[in-house]
C-alpha cells in the first residue's frame, strides 16, 4: 500500500468498474474493482485526507521492483477447475 493526500490521488479512467464499500462509523470509504475484487484503494478512517493505494494497482508498476518482497502473481491463475470431474461425483 502507498499513502497519497486525497486531493492528489485521481482515478482517469475505469470508474465504472469501482465499487464502494463502507460500514460501522463510515468514514472509511473501501474501493473495489467489480470485476475481479481487487482492492484498488480506501479513504481511511483515521486519516479521512488521506488514501491508501494498491501499488499493483498502479498501470506499468512491476512487483519486481521490490527488492525482498513475496507476492503471487495472479495473472497466471486460471479461473477453471482442474478437479472438475472429482466434484461431478
């Protein structure tokens, strides 16, 4: 996750695809990709001037900048059941 001041992060492009999520105090305001579930970004509670960034989010950003970092990288995860045949049974 990456901080930025909530009038500095902009979203260009790809509105329609984000969802909100709030709940209990909503202050925080929770931001979903409607697709595939990511969490994009959050305003937080404790910092309402503030947001927290999915730095994988980020077009042209490569995890592999990130020296000493695990991560999986989902692109390469197919959304089909192998054991398809089992759970027929």
């Amino acid at each position: 996750m990456g901080s930025a001041p909530i009038d500095l992060l902009k979203i260009i492009s790809g509105q329609k695809f984000i969802s909100t999520y709030q709940w209990n105090t909503n202050i925080a305001e929770h931001y979903f990709c409607k697709i595939c579930g990511i969490n994009t970004h959050h305003k937080r509670r404790s910092n309402p001037n503030e947001y927290g960034y999915n730095i994988a989010c980020i077009e042209g950003f490569k995890m592999s900048w990130i020296e000493n970092a695990p991560y999986v990288d989902n692109t390469k995860m197919s959304l089909v059941n192998s054991n398809k045949d089992k759970l027929k049974k």
